[in-house]
C-alpha cells in the first residue's frame, strides 16, 4: 500500500465507524480533543484498523502515543512497511 492508500483507507475507517466527516480527518486533528474520541472510541479504532487495514495495534506499545490522525498515519505506516 502507498501512502496516499494508507490514509484514504484509515479515513475511510474514520467515516465508517465514528461517521465523521471527511474534512475534518487531517493530519494534524487530535483524536479526542478535535474529533471528540474516547477510551471505548479507541478499542473501536483499534478493530476497525485491523479488519480495514490488517494491521493489529492491540500488543504494539506505540499504540499509547497516538494523539493525532498524523499519528495514525504514521504508525500504520510502519507496520505495513515493515512487513515488506
């Protein structure tokens, strides 16, 4: 997956499971403050990534650094890429 790919898919995530409007997904959102998420929001997240995306956050300890949709750009980044 490219880039661009990876955040239209992580945007559509956003659409689909906390129906927010896609303006409003840009880098630099916070998740909480910006986009009104909360700690169950966050459980949610995590699922709708692994099954949209197929990447599984629930063990990666970089998971407690997300505060923006940068962040989550960022962080599934690597992982895809990682996996070559």
């Amino acid at each position: 997956m490219t880039a661009d790919e990876i955040v239209q898919k992580v945007n559509q995530v956003f659409y689909d499971t906390f129906e927010l409007e896609p303006d409003r997904l840009t880098p630099e959102a916070k998740l909480f403050e910006d986009l009104g998420l909360d700690s169950l929001d966050a459980v949610d997240l995590v699922a709708s990534l692994k099954e949209e995306c197929g990447v599984d956050l629930r063990q990666d300890p970089r998971v407690r650094e997300i505060r923006t949709m940068g962040d989550v750009y960022k962080l599934v980044t690597e992982i895809v890429s990682s996996r070559g």
